[in-house]
C-alpha cells in the first residue's frame, strides 16, 4: 500500500514530466511546493541570498530522504532515461556555473542535474529535451543605477541608466560590446518580446538592480530593429485572435476552477463529515484560489491528497475559529501563537470529524 508521500512524490514527478517534457529533483520539489519558485529564479539570477539552493529545500531531513528514495523508486519503475542538464548564468566574470549544495558534493551535484525523460521518447525530441536543458544564458546587460563609471574600452562615460555589458568583471559599453545596433524594447507585451526575440539574430536581456529587494529584475530586451517591426506586424495581424483565445481561456479556467472547488469541497466533507457546509464551500474556494500559492494549488491539494486537505481546514479553524489573529496583532511571535491555539484547533477538528 502507497503511503501519502509516495503518492505525493509520483503524482508531481507525473505532473512536472508531462508538462516540460523531462524531470530533475529541483522540478520535483517546486511541484510539492517544497521549494518555491521565487527562491530557484533568485538563484539563477545569482541574488547574494540565493547563492546556493539547497538550504531554500523546505524539508527535514528524513522526509528528504524518504522523497528522494521515492523519486528514484518511480523513476526505475518507469524505465526512464537520464539527461544530464547544465546550471549556469551569466555574471560580471562570464559563464558561472551555478551550485545547489553547500559544499559543492560533486556526487550531490550531478543528482540535482539529472533529469529523466520517457525512454520511448523519439531521438528529434530528446535530442530538443537536451538541448533546452543545456541552452546557454542568455546575453545579460544591466542598466546602470550610479552616476559614477566609464566603459573600461573607450573610457566613455557611463551615466546613471546607461546599459553596459560586464566582461571578465569589467564594463564595456554597447559600442565596444558590438550591441549598439540593438534597440531596447521595454517588458510588458509578452507576444510582442516573444515574437521580437525569436525574429532577432542577436538579442540580450536587460536587468536593473533593485536595491530594496537585493535582486536583479529584468527591464525588457535588446534586439534588431528590423525585428521589432516584423513582431509588431505581426502582433496587429492576430491581436483579434489572440484576443479571442484569451477569453476562451478564461473561460475554460473558471470552469476548471468551480469543478475543482466542488471536488475540493467534496473531500473536505468526506474527511470531516460535521463540518458546515459553508463552511467547507468557503475552505474550497479559498485554498483552490488559482495562483495563491496556497496549499490547495500544489500538486497534492490538486490530487486531493489527505494530508493537503487536512492542512487547508485547521489554516480556516486556526483564523476563523480560534484568536490566533488576536494573538498576532498583539506582537505574538507566530509559532507561539500557533502553539497556543493548537489545542483549539484539534478540539474543533475532532468535532468535525464526528469524534
């Protein structure tokens, strides 16, 4: 008999396969919601916090190892061939090759990048599976966000918001970096960057450094004129398809969305059988809230697993039922204030299950 972790670990493994193609255990643990997302982009754009990943793992130590050993389990059963894949970025020294682990464990290194893709798959798809996981970084130029500095080529002077590329730890402004013939095309349209990118021979992200959050955010692209025109072209010619398609969406997703919210509702009543159906309506609709975060959208509360059902109705009792909101408003640490009304919580869970 599977135990609710090894379902866990199979159904995301599943899901994150089907939906990129190959799957590696950074991919595993972003689709169980233990490691976010956020964490994984800060460090691939090198963000000081982020300088290694292993830590951002949200996991102890024995469940670790009990999901790695189902990780593998499945794999094997599967029959799935390993493609290795490359971590890098690009810094102010070049190429870097990025690091999961603190201590750079050659052996834990190479786990982190391999992934597994369908044995079956035919060689033109693995050979694109292999090559998407080893594309090199893209071409990085930041915008400049001091007054002072000179390209250390030309020696010309580089402004407040000037953009310069950074070779082997040094500034080179576009002309001496053999960019200037690009144009800046701003983030915000995505078909239009999209399409410009694709339609570019030489392109590079530009980034600026946001002193607040201690990260590097990306501003839009650098690309050939001549490319932004035919992407605008054709942006214009399908806008009212898009548009459409956009809206059919929408529509789809709220559908998926009011079906999965029954289902959700569903299994909160078959597990707690007295709880007010209100109550488990409101439960559903708050957990399952598209790109929340929350624990109805991982891959377990989507599965409708136990343990992410239990979690999703004690987080209602906790703020509905008990005073920990009180509590935290009045400077309450919140692990302290979890402790003091877990006791509430089990006392309304034991009526709901009809204990």
């Amino acid at each position: 008999m599977q135990s609710s972790l090894q379902e866990r670990v199979e159904q995301a493994a599943k899901t994150a396969l089907n939906r990129n193609g190959s799957v590696g255990p950074l991919e595993l643990f972003q689709e169980m919601r233990l490691l976010q997302p956020v964490h994984v982009e800060g460090w691939r754009k090198g963000n000081e916090y982020y300088r290694v990943l292993q830590p951002w793992i949200q996991v102890g130590p024995e469940k670790f190892q009990q999901t790695i050993r189902h990780f593998q389990e499945w794999v094997k059963q599967h029959g799935l061939r390993p493609i290795e894949a490359t971590y890098t970025r690009r810094g102010a020294g070049g190429i870097e090759q990025l690091q999961v682990t603190e201590d750079g464990d050659p052996e834990w290194e190479k786990f982190y990048r391999t992934h597994y893709a369908p044995a079956d798959l035919p060689e033109k798809k693995a050979a694109r599976v292999a090559a998407k996981l080893n594309r090199p970084p893209e071409l990085v130029v930041f915008e400049k966000v001091s007054d002072d500095g000179n390209c250390s080529e030309c020696g010309t002077e580089l402004p407040k918001g000037a953009f310069l590329l950074m070779e082997k730890e040094q500034p080179l402004c576009l002309t001496c970096a053999d960019l200037d013939q690009l144009v800046f095309l701003p983030a915000g349209d995505a078909a239009l960057s999209r399409r410009a990118r694709k339609r570019s021979p030489l392109a590079a992200v530009v980034v600026r450094f946001n002193q607040a959050r201690k990260r590097y955010e990306r501003q839009g692209l650098l690309v050939a004129e001549e490319a932004v025109a035919r992407a605008e072209e054709e942006c214009a010619a399908d806008a009212p398809a898009r548009a459409a398609a956009r809206a059919r969406a929408a529509v789809a997703r709220e559908a998926e969305d009011r079906e999965f919210v029954a289902s959700l509702a569903r299994a909160i009543l078959q597990r707690y059988p007295a709880c007010p159906h209100e109550a488990a309506r409101r439960i559903a609709e708050h957990t399952g809230c598209r790109s929340s975060g929350r624990v109805g959208r991982s891959a377990a509360g989507r599965a409708l697993d136990a343990t992410a059902v239990d979690l999703a109705v004690m987080a209602h009792i906790r703020h509905a039922h008990t005073n920990y909101d009180a509590l935290l408003m009045r400077g309450t640490a919140r692990l302290d204030a979890r402790a003091l009304v877990r006791k509430g919580i089990q006392r309304v869970l034991a009526e709901w299950s009809g204990a």
